[in-house]
C-alpha cells in the first residue's frame, strides 16, 4: 500500500502525496515541466525558427538599405 495508517490518531498518510509535497511545490513542478518542454526541438519548431529569423534578417536589411539612402555624403576636408 501507498498509504501510512496511522491507528491512533485515525489518520492514513498518502505517501506519494506527502513526499510531493515536502520535495516540491506545485510551482515547482509546473517550473520544472516547462524548461523540459521548452527544451524539446521538434520539427515544427525548428521549421518556425527559421522563419522567424528570415524575417528578422530581412527587416534588418530593409533598415540598413533605408538609412544608408538617407545619408548625406561626408566631407573628407578638414579646414573651409
């Protein structure tokens, strides 16, 4: 049995129960299950992550492209 009786204080101790309890919190467990997920590479999210970074990749480039446009051509002179 997973349980401790014990008869004199009419009282059965869920063993599995107690020892979550004194070794984790639910926090914890929630905590502790998400860096496991978050650690897992599928496919799809491997596939997402380089969309997403083609897309950072362009937006960057689109900005670099815009600002050097903008850009007045500097003087090499040093003295008028």
């Amino acid at each position: 049995s997973k349980a401790l009786r014990v008869p004199a204080c009419d009282v059965d101790i869920f063993l599995p129960g107690l020892l979550a309890k004194i070794l984790f919190e639910a926090s914890d467990l929630k905590k502790i299950a998400a860096s496991i997920n978050g650690a897992i590479r599928t496919a799809v999210k491997a596939q997402s992550s380089r969309e997403n970074g083609k897309k950072r990749r362009a937006s960057t480039e689109s900005h670099l492209n815009h600002s050097q446009t903008q850009k007045k051509p500097r003087s090499t002179r040093l003295f008028a």
